[in-house]
C-alpha cells in the first residue's frame, strides 16, 4: 500500500515523464503518464498543471472534446490561471468554435495581458 506521500512523489514522477514525452512528440504516451499522475492525486491533491499538460497533448493528437473537457477541468480548478483559458480556446479553435476561442483568449489576455499564448492565438 503506498501512502499519500509516495503517491505525491509518485505523481511528480510520472508529470516529469509525461512532460518529456511531450516534448519529443510521443502525445500518447505522454497522455498515460499523466493520467496516471492523475489517478494518484485525490482531493486537494489535484494538480491542475497535469490537466492543462494532458489538453495539450490531446490537442495535438487533434482530439479536441477530450481537450476541452481537460481544459474545463483546468479553469474549474485555477480560475484565476491564464494558461487554462488558453488550453480551452486552443480545443475551441480545433473544434471550429472560433467564437468562443476568441472570447477564451480574450479572458486569459485579462488575466495576464503578456499572455504569449492567448496574443498569438487572438492574432491567428
């Protein structure tokens, strides 16, 4: 039985690795490790970031309802973080709703007027 305290470590692990698959382009293998992640984190213990990294991933892949649904997940958890808003805008622009992408991107520019990725997505 693992304790909540190497299930923690257990998940930075897992974020970690899911993070370098990431990177080097393996989006389906990163999506494992960060359910994974997930599935250790309870309660308070959710970790946002794994949420945002894992609607990246699924955007990539160009599954755009698991990525917003993330990315939903994401904003419910951390209303206040920019790069949520810009998760879901990017699943709403792959989902052709341009609209609701633009006011996304609108609300995370709001949030963080240097938002990288919100001032480029306004601008595509």
């Amino acid at each position: 039985m693992t304790t909540s305290s190497q299930a923690r470590a257990l998940a930075v692990d897992l974020k970690r690795d899911g993070n370098a698959a990431h990177q080097n382009g393996h989006f389906r293998q990163a999506i494992f490790l960060f359910s994974k992640a997930l599935d250790l984190c309870v309660g308070p213990d959710v970790d946002y970031v794994l949420f945002s990294n894992r609607s990246a991933s699924y955007c990539l892949l160009g599954d755009y309802e698991r990525a917003l649904e993330d990315a939903e997940m994401v904003i419910n958890l951390r209303p206040d973080w920019p790069k949520g808003f810009s998760r879901k805008a990017a699943a709403l622009h792959g989902l052709g709703r341009f609209s609701e992408a633009i006011a996304c991107f609108t609300t995370g520019l709001a949030l963080d007027p240097s938002n990288e990725a919100a001032q480029r997505g306004l601008a595509d």
